[in-house]
C-alpha cells in the first residue's frame, strides 16, 4: 500500500473492499430502519393471517351458595343449606375463507348440594357439542380473494419493505465503493506527489552540482527552483485531501 500522511499516526484501519463493505451494511442506520421495517411487515403479515388460525379457548366458573331451606322438604328450620357448583369448558374453534365457522365445545359440570330434595349430594354432568354456522348473506364469500384481502394487503406490504431494503443495501454499497476508491486514489495520488517532490528535489541538486561544475550556466537553477517549488505546493494538497 501507498504510504500515509505525516500526521495519520499509527492506529490506523486498514479496510479491504470486503471489509469496508460488511462494515457499511451492520453500521449503517437506514439499513438497520429497513430492517425493522421489514420484520414489522412480517408480523403484520402474520396477524391478518390470525383471523383464520383455530382459536383454543377454556373457562371455569365455581359458585357456592348457603342459604336456610324454603321448605320442610328441603331441609329442617334453622338449618343452612348449601350448593356448590363446578364447571369447566374447553372449546376449539375455526373460521374458514368461504365464511364457516366450526367448533367443538366439551363441558364438564359437577354439582353438591345438602338440599333435602337434592336426587343425589354429588352429580356430574358432561357434555360435548359440535357447531356448524354458515353464513347466507353477511360474512360469506365463495371467492376467497375477498376474506383474504387483509392478508393480500399486508403480504403487499411486506414485499415493498423487503424490496426497499434491497434498493438501501444497494444505495450504501454504491456510496461505499465510491468512496472506498476515492480514498484509494488519494492515497496513490499522495505517493505520486511524494515522489515527483522527491525528484524535483534531486534534479535541484543535480542542478546545482552542474552549475558548479560549469556544464550548465546559473539561469538553470530557476527552472529546476520553480519545478520542486510546484511539486511542493502539489503535495502539500495531497495532503489535504
């Protein structure tokens, strides 16, 4: 590589094109937004698409009522009368693209009561129940582009965020090449700076040694004075940029 500026030091990063570019796309923030756009879209995608995933839903109810008898068949005066109850249900449901709803529904009860008309001091009482709706008019859709409009839409969505991605990734690699090879370029530019001074230098001094020795009149030396003069002022731009 080309030598740096008086004045780089010594902590300097050295960046392949390779490297120079993996570390643009972690660094840069448009990209790391789009990112986040991108996986926003995702997720929106995912909740349109919950409105036709089966839903699990369970319940439990427990009641306990004490309370004197109203008559002499449920209990003696005085006496306090108590019913407990228990129940537990856990349905499973679905909703299909044409409007459909099924589901299935289990019920689990269980009953205690000291009434004294009570058939027995503990009942159960299971039951599991199907449903089928389908909808005639409001709801009902036999093409199922229009249920899945929501989806479409957000799938949409999510197929701009992750091409605009792409168009940044490729905006900053573009930047980053570009400015990759300027740096390259001023950097040779340097080391040709330093060189044409150097020469200017040693044909200043060959100059004068010719002077000295009678072989070229004393005119000369301005010329060779003026050449090291523009070579300097050239570098000292290099260095500048």
């Amino acid at each position: 590589p080309p030598p740096l500026p008086p004045g780089a030091g010594g902590n300097v990063w050295q960046l392949s094109l390779s490297d120079a570019l993996q570390v643009a796309l972690h660094e840069n923030l448009g990209i790391q937004i789009e990112r986040d756009q991108v996986q926003i879209g995702h997720l929106a995608e995912v909740e349109a698409s919950g409105h036709f995933e089966p839903t699990l839903t369970a319940s439990y109810l427990h009641t306990t009522d004490t309370e004197p008898p109203l008559t002499a068949q449920e209990g003696v005066a005085g006496a306090l009368v108590t019913d407990r109850t228990d129940d537990f249900q856990i349905s499973l449901g679905d909703t299909f693209e044409t409007g459909t709803q099924l589901s299935l529904t289990l019920d689990n009860g269980r009953a205690a009561s000291t009434l004294g008309t009570a058939g027995e001091p503990l009942n159960w009482r299971t039951t599991l129940s199907v449903g089928f709706t389908q909808p005639r008019r409001r709801g009902v859709a036999y093409d199922l582009v229009i249920p899945r409009v929501d989806i479409l839409r957000a799938r949409i969505a999510s197929d701009r965020e992750r091409a605009q991605l792409s168009v940044v990734a490729q905006d900053v690699i573009e930047q980053t090449e570009d400015a990759y090879w300027d740096v390259v370029a001023a950097l040779y530019g340097y080391d040709l700076q330093v060189r044409s001074d150097k020469r200017a230098e040693d044909q200043l001094a060959l100059t004068k040694r010719q002077i000295a020795a009678g072989t070229l009149p004393p005119s000369d030396i301005i010329a060779a004075q003026s050449t090291l003069a523009q070579r300097e002022l050239g570098l000292v731009q290099a260095e500048e940029q």
